[in-house]
C-alpha cells in the first residue's frame, strides 16, 4: 500500500471498537478463576470454644453453621498472637509475631516488614479496601495504607462516634496515638485536662439521644451506662445493622475484582447484645466444666466468669444473627459466585480459670482457637479440616485464590483444601509478649507450640521460674492434665524444638 | 505536646479573664500566688473528678454539680492563698522556680505545632 486514503483510515478507525466489543464477548470473564474477590470478615475477639458449629452446646451460630455447608471448616485453626495487635499482624503479613514483631499493645510492625502485606503482594490489579473498627487493627491497615485504594476510618457506620486520629490524614497512625488513645482514651481519666473534660462532655451529651430500643434496659453496667455494641476505650458506638449494611454498600461501590479486609470490634467485650439473644440462653442451665484458678488470673469467681460467658455467647448469637443477613444479601447479589469469603477472628477469649477476656499471657485454647471457614465462588459441599492450621497460612492460601506466587518471606503454607495438605506433624506457633519492646530480646514472654496433638506452652519471665505445660488436645480438649513432667519423651522432643524455634527468633533486631 | 501548649494558654486565659473582672486591689499584690493557687485547684478538682468518672455519659448528667463544687474549691483555696502568708510565699517560690519549665515547654510545643500544622492542615 502506498498511502492511506480517507476512506481507509475510516475503515480502520470502524474496525477498532467492532473488535473490542466483539473481545468482551469471546473472551473469558476477567473475574474468574483467576481472578476472583476475596472478602476476609474478622469478627474481634470470637472464640471457637463458643461457637456451635465447632460443637458448643450453645446454639450460638446458626448462620455460620449455614455458610459452612458451603465451606471448607476449620477445626484446630489457631491465632499466631493472643491479642488484637498480634493476632492481626499475623493474619495481615503471614509472619508470626516474633517476626513482624508487632508485640506490645496498639504496636505495629517493624519497617523490615511493613511492605510485606497481603495488600501489597495481591497488588494493584485488586481494589483493594480496609475497615478496622479496632483502633489496633486500624493502627496496622494505617501502617499499610499506602497499599488500600480505599481506607476507611474506625468511625465508619457508627451511630456516635468522636475520633479525632483520621482528621490526621497524612499522620492518621500518630493521629491514633496522640488523641485517641493518650489524650481522650476512655478506658482512663483523660491526659489532656480541659479539653478532655469538655470532649467527654460533649460525647456524654451526643449519646444521650443513642437509639436502645431492643437492648436491656438494666443498669447492669450502672446509672449513665449506654447499652449498645461499642468500644469501652474509644468513642465509637454503633448497630451491628448499620455496620454490616455500610459494609454491603462499600461492596457494592468496589471494582472487581477486590479484596478487602473488614475487622469488626464484636463481640469484643463490653458484651451488649440485644435482650432477645441474653433470653435464648438465661435459663438454658448450661454449667461448664469447671477449672483450676491460674496463678497468673485474675481469681474471678466462677458465677462472675460464667455470667459473662452468658453475655458474651449471646453477643455471639446477636453478631451471628446479623451476618446471616449479611450472607443472604452477598448470596441474592451473587457477590459469592465469584468471591472467596474468609471468616475469622484475631484471637479468642476466655471465661475459665479465674480470667475473663483474653489481656493474659495465659496459652489455654479458649484464647487462641478461633474459627475459619472458607467458601470458595460455586462451593456446594462442606469440608472439614481436623488438622492443625494458623493464622499464618491465610496469606498464602489467599495468594493462591489470586493466582499470585507465595513470597519467600511468608512463614505459612497452604491450607489444606486450598492446595495444602493436614500435616500434624508440623509445629505451628502462638507467641505473646506484649510487655517486651518490638526491638529488643524476648524476655518476658509466653508461647505454645503445636504438634502431633500435643500442645506445650512456654512462660518465660513471670516469676521466679520459667515452666512448660503439655497437654494432648485429643485426648484432652479440656487442657486439664498437664504431662509435662509424666511423659518424659515427647516433653523432652518437643521442649527442645520450640526452645530452638525461640532462640532463633527471640533476639533483639539488627540493622 | 500541641494540646498542652494549647490547653496551657487556654488556663492562663481564664485566670486572666477573671483577673480581669475581679476588684485591682484582690490581686494587685498577690496575682502569682492566687492566680497559680487558681488555676491548680482547679485542674487538680478536674482531674479528680475525671478520675472517678468512667462513662462519657457521667459527664454530661454530672457536670454542673461538678463544676460548682469545683469552682466553690477554687474559690476559697485562692483566697486563703491571698491571706496566709507562709502559703503565699511557698507558692511564689514555686511558681518561681517553675519558670523553668517554660524554656524547655514553650520552643518543644511551638515546633510540634508548626510540624503538625505544615504536615495535616497544608
């Protein structure tokens, strides 16, 4: 051809948007199998002692019982951290705690791996979203925020709140620090005099006219106490509704494919559920076995531990109830279809042994047995898993869904039913040791190593003697006989392993 | 550091206004040691109080009897400041000393301000 006329260049022009309309119907859905979204659900705190589909006699999670007949269900699934910091550092960067090194309270993790993200390793072909209603979870999503497109505050969906960290944008994280928690904190009297007064005051008048309509009308937490789901540290209330209803909606508004991450306070203490769900239970005579006071408790009474075993399985039935509205409308949109939807906690909580909640050092399952269930897009059968898992498989398995390469730095492996295969002779961890600096040895800390059944637990540090508990969960589920001084052998092998796994990973960091 | 600059000027100012609205001669020998004794009863009273209040709500139906007790406290521990001589003096002395605290407070909280400032409100 010598030139182009015109005509040809009206030809060729024509052409292009024919063969791009005729693209989309020949080629295969972008969001496939290799594309699918991915909506992990953290509910704060949720034990999976107390969750009926793990076998509670409490009829607690119908509606989790509903998702996992479409859903691999994990039985022995443990949080890497045995707090909020912790357990959701594990869960976001695939580490364990002596790693990532997010330790203490409201921590986050060190620069080493503050890139190291399931956000940032899924990439930018992903619209990616993070809600923390926690402000430790969102301390961590702010740390990582240079890889969300969306960033939503921990106020988001509340019906009151006054956080003034997110008016910080470009210093969001210290903005948490700073005012939030040092300066108004609600859980002390505030830092800041004056303004804490009149902040106080002013939040004090704003919840006078909080809807309660359904909630006990008790004083059971004393006169001026506002009986709806909220934080007892920061000014955050809310409606379970609300909050799930703002979630669909910021479904909804995402490109496809996504991936987000929403991590709600519920049913983290304080336990407010709504009276209909404390009925269901009030005089079911349940009487749970009863345990040994830990020395490092705080000697609570068991009528004391078991009332608020009754608040908090009602809280679960109440955030139960709301997320099965929650499946139905992802179910009726089809999101599912093409969405793997993770269900999971950051740790547990405990109402044995003289403690209630989970701010111990104490290595008991209640505190760390937290539930996963994984749907997959067009899943119709259930499977269940018995072997052991950690939090720390999420990220890989995740990758996996994306078609992404598991990075060399991820310290788990492929859930079984994903890819992975149940190995229980694998050790996984669970490390706590809040009162240590991120940056220096461990030495005032607790741990448990899994393996073969067994379970044993490290104290380093509290009082006068480190010690080791071994229990066999399979023969003991209850943790009621500890076997470290009866069965010699596998104390022996299984102490020398996790000391080993310790002393790699306990040292002040370098460089 | 930015809130206690700030929070700092606003309690330097509400000794001032009622300085200014009081009779010349109630302070004219003695402003240093009732404005001092004022404005730490005061604060101290807050405090207190705001340690012992543990629900937001609390600070809204508690609140005006909080402040007159507070008030009616700051009341008479500034006048006494005024009239016992010992007291008075030890005061001064403090406040004088106290000083101090402003050379180091004062350029810290100005650079915060200013770092806060140039990075969020730019």
């Amino acid at each position: 051809m010598e030139h182009i006329s015109r005509r040809d260049f009206l030809k060729l022009a024509a052409m292009v948007p024919a063969t791009l309309a005729f693209s989309q119907t020949i080629l295969p859905n972008p969001i496939g199998l290799d594309s699918p979204n991915i909506i992990i659900l953290v509910f704060d705190a949720m034990s999976a002692d107390n969750l009926s589909i793990y076998g509670y006699p409490r009829k607690t999670t119908p509606n989790f019982e509903e998702l996992a007949q479409r859903s691999n269900v994990y039985h022995s699934h443990y949080s890497a951290g045995s707090f909020t910091t912790s357990g959701t550092a594990s869960l976001l960067t695939g580490l364990y705690p002596w790693t990532h090194r997010a330790i203490d309270e409201g921590g986050q993790v060190v620069p080493a791996y503050a890139d190291k993200n399931i956000f940032s390793v899924i990439g930018k072909s992903y619209d990616r979203a993070g809600f923390g209603q926690n402000i430790w979870a969102e301390l961590l999503l702010g740390e990582f925020r240079s890889n969300l497109d969306i960033h939503l505050p921990p106020s988001a969906f509340s019906v009151r709140e006054q956080l003034g960290g997110d008016l910080f944008q470009k210093d969001s994280p210290i903005g948490y620090y700073a005012y939030d928690d040092f300066l108004f904190h609600l859980g002390d009297s505030p830092k800041s005099v004056i303004f804490g007064l009149l902040d106080r005051f002013l939040f004090g008048y704003r919840l006078r006219s909080v809807p309660t309509d359904g909630y006990p009308s008790s004083n059971r937490g004393g006169e001026n106490y506002i009986y709806v789901p909220h934080s007892d540290n920061y000014k955050i209330y809310y409606n379970l509704e609300d909050v799930f209803r703002g979630l669909l909606t910021q479904l909804h508004k995402l490109d496809q494919p996504f991936l987000t991450y929403f991590h709600l306070w519920s049913p983290h203490a304080p336990y407010t559920p709504r009276q209909e769900f404390i009925e269901l239970f009030k005089h079911d005579g349940f009487n749970p076995t009863r345990k040994p006071k830990h020395p490092l408790s705080d000697q609570l009474s068991v009528e004391t531990m078991n009332y608020a075993r009754l608040l908090y399985d009602a809280y679960v039935a109440n955030v139960d109830s709301e997320f099965g509205k929650f499946l139905d409308e992802l179910t009726t949109s089809g999101i599912l279809d093409k969405t793997y939807l993770i269900l999971t906690s950051d740790h547990g909580e405990m109402f044995e042994r003289g403690i209630i909640g989970h701010e111990n050092p104490l290595m008991y399952d209640p505190g760390l047995h937290i539930p996963l269930l994984i749907s997959a897009p067009g899943q119709t059968i259930r499977d269940d898993v018995y072997s052991q898992t950690n939090s720390v498989d999420v990220l890989p398995t995740l990758l996996r869904f994306a078609g992404r390469a598991i990075p060399d730095w991820a310290e788990g492996q492929l859930l079984p039913g994903f890819g992975g295969v149940e190995d229980n002779s694998r050790a996984t961890f669970t490390v706590d040791a809040k009162l240590c600096s991120s940056f220096g040895k461990l030495s005032i800390a607790s741990m448990a190593m899994r393996k073969n059944g067994y379970k044993l637990s490290y104290y380093l540090g509290y009082g006068n003697t480190d010690w080791f508990e071994l229990y066999n969960l399979q023969n003991d589920p209850e943790e009621l006989t500890d076997l470290f001084d009866e069965n010699d052998t596998t104390s022996r092998i299984l102490k020398d392993e996790l000391l080993t796994a310790f002393n790699k990973n306990s040292g002040p960091l370098r460089g | 550091m930015v809130t206690n600059l700030i929070e700092s000027l606003v309690a330097l100012l509400g000794v001032v206004v009622v300085s200014f609205f009081l009779p010349q001669k109630w302070l004219r020998e003695v402003f240093v040691s009732r404005g001092s004794v004022l404005a730490a009863s005061v604060l101290i009273s807050i405090m207190v109080f705001e340690y012992h209040f543990d629900k937001p709500a609390d600070y809204y139906s508690k609140l005006p009897v909080l402040l007159i007790i507070i008030f009616s406290i700051a009341c008479v521990l500034t006048f006494l400041a005024g009239r016992i001589g010992p007291v008075r003096r030890a005061v001064e002395v403090f406040a004088e000393n106290a000083v101090i605290f402003l050379f180091i407070s004062l350029p810290v909280s100005l650079l915060s301000l200013i770092v806060v400032a140039f990075r969020n409100l730019s």
